[in-house]
C-alpha cells in the first residue's frame, strides 16, 4: 500500500471517547432516580403535601438528568493539522475579524487593544485578514486607544513573526517578566527591552487619557467627529485606521473602527444589531467569505488559530459538516480553586465534548468562526443561480445598497469560489457606502435579524443564532488547539457573576418560546432530537430555579412543621435517595479529578451552581416572564471586565445591595431558622417526625450558602448590606409563619 502523502491526509480528525464506565455510572443514577420516583408515587397516598413536592422536583431532576446523559453520550476528541493544510496550498480564503466592545468602564480599552494586536499578529497572510472593531459605546477613548495601538503594532507584530513568538497579546506576554529571557540572542534581548518601552508608554497614553474628559483631553483631526455626541445618540461612525493598500501578505491587516448610528426612538438590538451592521459593512468593503467573532477580552492564544479552523472548513468532505467552527471559551489568570464556578472548564470536558458529539457546539458569542453565506442564511446544499438572485429580492431581503447587493450576489451564487470572493479594493474607498448600510434605519422592511444575520429577540443572540443555523440542517465543528485558541477574563466578584449569569438565563429562556425554539427546529426544521435535548438543558436554567428553590425549602418546611419528606433512617426505602446522593457527588467529584482540578474547585462548583440557580437564575426567569408578558424589555446587562489581581483578598465572595442576594439570604435564614425550631421542639420533648435526612439537607443547604454566611458578619463589600439581611429575614419570617398557619 502506498503511502499517503500529504494532499490526501486529513487536515482534521475526530474520534470519540470509550467512557462505557461513564455512560453505566450515569445509567445507574438514572436507574435509581426512577426509583426513587416510583417509590414516591406508591407511597403518596399515605403522605402529604411535602411529599407531592418532593415527587414534582425529584421529577423535574430526572428529566434534566436525562438530557445531561443524552449530551455527554458520544464525546469527542477533535484534531487538526495545520501543518498539513500549510503543506496544502498556499493560496488562503479572506477572514473577517469582528472584535466588539460596547462600554470603555466596564470594558477597559487597554483590554480591548491587546485583543486586536494579538489578532492582527496571528500566522495567516496579512492581505487576507481584515479587523473591524465595533464600539457601542461611541467612545473617543476607545477610538483614541485604537489609533495608538495600531501606530505600535507596526513594530509588534514584526517582532513576533521575526522571533516567533507564541504569546502575542503583549499584556500578557511582558505581565511578569522585567527583563528579557536569557536564553535569546543579544538582537532579540534588545529588541524586548525597546518593544516593552513602546508597549509601557502606549499604556501611559491609554490610562492618562481614560482618566481625563475627553473635552480636556488634546484631540484634533480625525477625533473632531466624537464632539457633542451622545452614546445612544450619534451618527455612524467608520474610520480606516489601518490599510495594507499593497495587498503585503507579511504587512499590516486592514483595521476599522466603527460606531453604528444610534438614535433614542431606534432599537438598537444589543450585540446582535453591532454584528449585523459589522457584517454588512464588511462585506461592501472586503467581502471575505469567512468571518471570526470575539469580545473585546477574548485574546487570541494561539497564533495558528485561522489555520486550525481553516482545517474544518477547507478539510470538510461536505459543507454541511461545517457551518460554523466554535473554540471553546477559556478563561487566564483564573481564580485558584475557582471560587466562583465561572470558569466552566468541567462544562466543556464533558458537556462541551458530548455537544460536539451529536450535531456540533453551541454558537456561544465569541470565539467562532463562520462562513458569510451561512449567516446571509443559506441552507445546506441550496443552489442559488443568478437567474434566482433578482435585484428586487436582493434589495427586499438584504436592504437597499448596490453594493451590499453585488456583494451578497458574489457570496450566494452557486460556483462562487471562496478565494475569488474576498475584495481586495482600499476599504476606505467604500466609506460612504459603508455609512448607508452601518445606518439605524437600514434594515427596516428587510430580513436581518429575522431571517438573516444574527437574530434579535433574545439578550443571548449566540444561541438563538446558531440555533437557528443547526435548526437549517447546518452542523458545526468543534475545535480544540493547544495551546487553547482564545483566553478571556471571567468575573472575579459576587455581583458581577450573577449578572453574567442571570443575563445568561433570561436569554435562554427567551429563546425556548421563540419561533425558533429547539422543539420547533427539530418539529418543523432539521435539528436533531438529541441536539435539541443539548439546547434544553441550558435553556432550562430558568425554570430550574423554582424547582431548586421549592427543594431548599422543604427540609425547613419539615422541621417547622414537624413532618418528613425523605424515609426514615430504618426504612430499607432510604437506600434509594441516600445512594443517589453519594453516587452523584462521588461522579461529580471523579469529573474534576480527571480533568485535573482540585478538589476544593468541585466543592466550590457545586456551592456555585445552587447559588446561581436559587439567586441569578431565579431572578432570570422572572425577568425574561415579564418580558414575554409584555410588561416591559430586557436590558443587556455588560459584564464588567475586571483585571484587578494586586487584591490579596481576591476570590473571597463579595455583595452588593442588588436584589438578586435576597432569595439566597432567606433561604439560608429559613434553613437555619427551622434548624432552631427543630432542635426547641426536640428538647421539648414532642414526638418528632423528622429525621436525620432533613438534617443533612439542612446542614447541605448551610454548606452551599457558606459565603452568605460568612457574609451575615463580614463588612464592608464581603459583608451582606442591612437593607438586603431585613428584607431577606422578614421573606424568611414570613415563610415561616405560612408553614406554622399550614401546620
């Protein structure tokens, strides 16, 4: 047999876990699950209405358990080979990269700017690579950190091709190091030291500018467009502030900033209408038929990551295989032990892999890779002729631009070859067309949003997104480098990861009673059932809460009420739940450990999920309730991008006055509470119902609620406020009294 060479290797290959011993664990929870609802439902005639509760969310656990062991079946293990693909041709297809940013406060430039240099500094042609960042926030600051960025990235990005360096957010490549390495030739030590002056005083410029009002600050030329603006009230904004007008494969990336036009009475649809206006002017301007999405804090990590996707995409035997290509999203300078469960590395072990599994990942919002004529809302295999693309459907669907229309037609037709599709003209020759199709009045009458693009409706326009590209037959690729491809900070303090989260689960919920729900897309589309049961398990974080709440709460219920809801400790029935709870947690625990975290990290995920589910999620099924009810619209809520790590305190869980700590707060005030009531009754001397189970469920939910606890008597930010302890105990106190009215 003759050897492959190497146009007929694989550039990509993905094989699939034997977890047989995973698959029988998860089986077995499921079995016992069963029984334990079996078991309920004979028994329920002889008990009361703490028993019906328990059968209704012991229920509602073992559905969700079914669709957790439906996504973890088939988990994959993917592979690229990027030096294949290099040794393959050499003649790539154009990338679009989109880097967003909405708020210079909550997204500190500094951050942003290390994001595009690591991006303009990745090993692809530089005449094929376009950067757009979009501001939201229409900040001078932001533009202002941009230009200078780009005036340092012309000595930055020679450095690390000429010395290969693998680090290329320049942030983190000198955070740490005070002098150069050693083992580095004398030009190399110092052109360090030369590069880390210039990249130390572009920090000087960035941070005396941000804290100075841009009035005060000495801006001229190009800069005059920001005066007397409003961030939710200007014009559109594009300026060039790079151009390889050349076309140099090892020059320069073009780099556009870009602020769409924003007015009070417009909606501007969140992140989902910055994309589609970063789509449409890049496609009057370079038209590149694939496009890369990131937030502003997600740095690239890896220099080859174009080329790792460009395995899936030019490797794929079938297009449909390859709608889409998502890098998972991790995160640098995580907090040790993960104190606040945001760092999800378990979730993509696992969760993510068996996703990947089935019909591909999740689009998640940043770090993914698409192709233009997928999200202009091409299905798989559909043939369009130029006798199919009248000018009058063009301009109907995709708005009124003679050429955003060519553009689109050039992308869309059947036979258009990826290579030839990318538009080498100067970008800033097409300024003034990119200002008709970047204007909030664009796209009314037409499809984006709805039909196209990224779809508004939901705060989690990610998921709705990509549901709705699965949901057409598309599947998409699961890619995992390493080094990982994409770093980003997550939350270091309380309130912010409860935001994050609880945006997280309005969205979800939103999108499970849109059009484009995953039960109609596998009804009505071509999703499949499994990949829709995957979407329903983070779509349902929301509704989980009422379940996770009304099961926290019935242990108290109990022992207030001197009654039972877990068979009693001489019972042969009390195996049943006892051993889902050892075996669950011993599972749970065996996940971390085999992916290598500690063991403190698996507790601190564990207190974090019931946090969240009884706290942020909670109050994101009511927000999303009311919003479906018409009351009102939900808010996009940003994220603040915290770097903060001189804090010798960090990681210690902190509050604030928001209201989204009160429903944990009287939950661990009820548990305790009752926990007193029930110790008075027994020194009394009453014929006690409750056991030992009620105990250790108390004694669990005090576990969980650990840091509130501490937080009861801690001060200043680590303590709860009075305000959030008085409303909290009298919601504690007036549960307490409906329990003893019921009793």
């Amino acid at each position: 047999m003759a050897p492959k060479t190497p146009s007929s290797l694989p550039l990509y290959e993905i094989n699939y876990r034997k977890n047989y011993i995973s698959r029988g664990i998860e089986l077995f929870i499921l079995f016992l699950l069963f029984s334990l609802l079996a078991y309920r439902f004979l028994t329920l005639k002889f008990h009361g209405l703490q028993w019906l509760l328990a059968l209704i969310c012991e229920s509602w656990f073992t559905f969700i358990w079914i669709l957790t062991v439906s996504t973890k079946w088939n988990q994959v293990e993917p592979k690229t080979y990027p030096p294949r693909l290099l040794e393959r041709t050499w003649n790539f297809p154009a990338v679009d990269i989109f880097v967003t940013t909405a708020d210079p406060v909550l997204e500190p430039p500094l951050i942003t700017i290390n994001t595009v240099l690591s991006l303009l500094a990745v090993d692809y042609p530089a005449n094929k690579l376009a950067c757009y960042v979009s501001d939201d926030g229409a900040s001078i600051i932001t533009y202002y950190s941009l230009v200078e960025a780009s005036k340092f990235a012309k000595i930055w990005i020679p450095f690390c091709k000429k010395y290969n360096i693998s680090l290329r957010a320049p942030f983190r490549y000198f955070s740490g190091n005070s002098s150069p390495p050693q083992d580095g030739s004398k030009e190399f030590q110092q052109d360090w030291i030369r590069i880390k002056d210039e990249y130390k005083q572009l920090c000087k410029k960035i941070q005396d500018a941000s804290t100075q009002e841009p009035e005060t600050c000495d801006f001229a030329g190009d800069f005059a467009v920001f005066s007397n603006i409003q961030p939710k009230n200007h014009p559109t904004i594009i300026k060039v502030i790079l151009e390889n007008k050349e076309g140099v494969a090892d020059g320069l990336p073009h780099l556009v900033y870009i602020s769409r036009e924003k007015r009070p009475k417009h909606p501007h649809q969140f992140k989902a209408g910055a994309m589609n206006v970063l789509t449409r002017v890049s496609g009057v301007m370079t038209n590149a038929p694939f496009m890369l999405n990131v937030d502003c804090d997600m740095y690239a990590n890896n220099p080859q990551v174009i080329l790792h996707a460009m395995c899936y995409f030019l490797g794929a035997k079938d297009e449909i295989d390859c709608g889409f290509v998502q890098f998972p999203q991790f995160f640098y300078d995580g907090l040790k032990e993960d104190p606040y469960g945001n760092q999800l590395k378990v979730l993509h072990e696992y969760f993510g892999r068996g996703i990947g599994g089935i019909q591909g990942p999740f689009y998640q919002g940043s770090g993914c890779f698409h192709r233009r004529k997928v999200i202009y809302g091409l299905s798989p295999h559909e043939k369009i002729t130029a006798g199919g693309l009248k000018d009058e459907y063009i301009k109907k669907t995709y708005g009124k631009s003679e050429k955003l229309s060519t553009s689109i037609a050039k992308t869309l037709l059947e036979g258009s070859h990826i290579i030839e599709q990318f538009n080498s003209d100067s970008p800033s020759s097409f300024i003034d067309i990119a200002h008709q199709v970047g204007s909030c009045g664009f796209e009314y009458g037409t499809a984006w949003g709805q039909k196209l693009g990224w779809l508004y409706g939901s705060v989690t326009e990610d998921v709705l997104t990509g549901l709705f590209i699965q949901s057409r037959g598309w599947k998409s690729a699961y890619c995992l480098p390493d080094p990982a491809a994409f770093l980003g900070c997550a939350p270091t303090a309380g309130p912010a990861t409860m935001i994050q989260q609880k945006r997280w689960a309005t969205g979800l919920f939103e999108v499970l009673f849109n059009t484009k729900s995953p039960i109609i897309g596998t009804l009505f589309g071509k999703l499949q059932l499994r990949q829709c049961m995957a979407y329903l398990y983070v779509q349902l974080w929301a509704l989980r809460s009422i379940f996770e709440v009304c099961y926290a709460i019935l242990p108290a219920y109990c022992l207030i009420t001197n009654s039972y809801f877990l068979p009693k400790a001489n019972e042969v029935s009390i195996v049943i739940p006892t051993s889902i709870f050892i075996i669950y947690n011993l599972y749970g625990l065996s996940e971390y450990i085999r992916a290598n975290e500690p063991i403190i990290a698996w507790m601190n995920n564990q207190r974090m999920w019931r946090v969240n589910a009884m706290s942020a999620w909670l109050f994101g099924i009511l927000s999303a309730t009311i919003k479906l009810l018409g009351f009102c619209e939900t808010a996009f809520e940003i994220t603040k991008k915290d770097q903060d790590d001189t804090n010798s305190d960090i990681g210690r869980f902190t509050f604030d006055d928001s209201p989204i700590f009160v429903p944990g707060i009287a939950i661990l005030l009820l548990n305790l509470g009752a926990l007193f009531i029930g110790v008075l009754d027994f020194k009394k001397g009453i014929n006690i119902e409750w056991g030992l189970g009620e105990v250790i469920c108390i004694m669990w939910i005090v576990f969980v609620f650990w840091a509130f606890l501490k937080g009861l008597f801690a001060k200043g930010k680590y303590g709860i406020p009075t305000s959030s302890i008085l409303k909290a105990g009298a919601l504690a106190l007036l549960l307490v009294h409906l329990f003893k009215f019921k009793q």
